[in-house]
C-alpha cells in the first residue's frame, strides 16, 4: 500500500470521491429493485480506465459511503467492500482485455460482468455465517440457493450495463482521463 499512498494526488483523490459518488447514486437509486447494483458497473469501468488501484478504493468505499447513508452497517459491508474492491482491482488488471473495442472485448465484458455478479453475491452471502446458529456446509448450500434469483439479477444488470452503457461512459472517463488527470499514468495503474 505504501507505494499507493506514495503516489497519491490531489487528482487521484478528487477522482476517487467522484467515482465513489456516482457509483453510491448508482446502488441508492436502485434500492427498491433488488440486485440491479449500478455501483457494479462504475466500479468495473473505474478499474479499466483508471487502473486497478482507482478500481479498488473505489470498490472500498462504495459499501461504506452507501451504507451509512441510509442501507445499513453491519458485518456484510466488509463483504460487500471485499467483493467491490475485488471486482475494481480485477477489472484493473484484465484492463487491456475488456477496454477492446471488437467482438471479444463484449464477449470479455460481458462474461466478465456476468461471473461477477454471482461471485459478489457469495462473498456478502459469506457474511451471513454472522446470523447462522450453526454454519455448517448445508446451511450455505442453502443460502447460494436461496440467494441465487438475486446473484442473477445482479449478473444480468452487469451484462447489459457493460454491454448497453459502456460505449458511452468510456467516452466520458477517457475525456476526463485526458483532460483532468496529471500526465502520469503510473500513479492510477
């Protein structure tokens, strides 16, 4: 992390509370619909145009920044940061993959947002072992079951996110990336 905080600029930091904020809009706005997570989206687009280290404070901070506005602290935000920060740093490191503009940078994005979409669900759904009177093994075979409706929901809002939305916000962080960000790139790798 030293190397991280080493690089830290003004700029990197407007742009994280930037991001955090659009992607908190996201998860809020959508509250009555659940699992349609936009928040999901921001994050995966802050990882591929920004690096993974943006991708990741921006995952961290999503839970933390939505959830004292209103949804609620418990044990599931550190899950819900773990899974967010890892779906930011992923998508920061298979960057070159998912920022193509063919066929296979859809497939890439689309497959990607996809797996995303169960494998955050199974992280929160990890939280609950915080309520559970005696985890065991069926009792989270229950719970992937009972969650997985709601894991789909959040994979399909991710695939049509990356697939509908991702043109048009490429557009908009590239502009901001080039316009706004200092001529150093190391720093949001």
């Amino acid at each position: 992390m030293s190397s991280f905080e080493s690089r830290l600029s003004v700029e990197s930091v407007v742009l994280v509370a930037v991001l955090v904020a659009i992607a908190s809009i996201g998860r809020i706005a959508f509250t009555s619909i659940p699992s349609v997570q936009l928040a999901s989206f921001i994050i995966i687009i802050s990882g591929i145009f920004f690096g993974k280290k943006i991708g990741l404070v921006t995952g961290l901070l999503v839970p933390v920044v939505t959830d004292m506005m209103g949804l609620g602290l418990g044990p599931w935000t550190i899950f819900q940061m773990i899974g967010w920060g890892l779906i930011g740093l992923s998508a920061g490191v298979l960057a070159q993959l998912l920022n193509k503009s063919d066929i296979m940078g859809y497939l890439s994005r689309g497959v990607f947002g996809f797996l995303w979409g169960f494998i955050f669900g199974w992280i929160n759904d990890i939280s609950m072992i915080f309520f559970m009177s005696v985890p065991n093994l069926n009792t989270f075979i229950g719970l992937f079951a009972a969650s997985f409706t709601f894991d789909l929901i959040h994979a399909v809002t991710n695939l049509l996110a990356l697939t509908l939305l991702f043109e048009v916000f490429k557009r908009i962080f590239l502009r901001v990336k080039e316009n706004y960000l200092s001529d150093s790139t190391e720093a949001y790798e």
